[in-house]
C-alpha cells in the first residue's frame, strides 16, 4: 500500500502543478497532465487491489473479522474518494470542464485520507 500512496502524492503533485498553471491563466507545462495520468491511474488500480486484499489477508491469514478496525473503515472511505476522483477525472478526459473542480477536490481528500489509512494501519502491523 506505500507504493500507492507514494503513487498518489505523486499524481497530487502533477495535479497541483496543473491547477497552479490554469490559475495563472496558462497552459500547463506539456507533458503535465500525461505524466498525472501516467502516475494517478496506477495509484487508483493499487488502493483498489489493497481495498480486496485487506479483508482477504485480515480473514484468511489472521483470522480476524474483515472491516472491524478503524484501517478497514478509513480504508472504505479511501477507495471510495479515489473511486470518485477517477471517475470526476474520466469526465475530464471526455472534455466536460465542469468536473475539475470536483475531481481536484476529491483527489485532495483521498490522499488524506489515504495518509491517515496508512497511519491506522501501523497497529495492525505484525
């Protein structure tokens, strides 16, 4: 899961570049938004295999109840924002200007909310 969070705050940074561009009333350097996309799409693919393999491994190697811990509810949340990110910034790709407000907030706050998944996550470390 650090690789995906390291992923994320990588895209979150090219995004931030991008937003700091348009705010300045200029085009984003070339080559911004496909390295965002280059670095966001895999970050959104690996919450999501950690999102299935968390409640897997919680059950199967530890036998412990699957979404009985604070990591497992903020881990909900997580998937659930980059989900709604990821989809704000496929409408964004299909050129509807109007998501991008959504989607950079919503980015925003999955990788907070990632960070604090991570850290609840520290308990239940081995």
């Amino acid at each position: 899961m650090a690789a995906s969070v390291m992923l994320a705050l990588a895209a979150l940074r090219a995004g931030l570049v991008i937003r700091r561009a348009r705010a300045a009333g200029r085009p984003p350097a070339p080559g911004t938004r496909r390295r965002h996309l280059q670095l966001a799409k895999p970050a959104v693919a690996l919450v999501w295999i950690g999102f299935v393999a968390g409640p897997v491994s919680a059950v199967w190697l530890r036998g412990w109840d699957a979404f009985a811990t604070f990591h497992a509810a903020v881990g909900v949340v997580v998937v659930a924002l980059f989900s709604a990110a990821a989809i704000h910034g496929h409408r964004l790709e299909r050129g509807e200007p109007t998501a991008r407000q959504l989607h950079g907030l919503l980015g925003g706050l999955a990788v907070l909310a990632s960070l604090l998944a991570a850290v609840a996550g520290f308990v239940l470390l081995p």
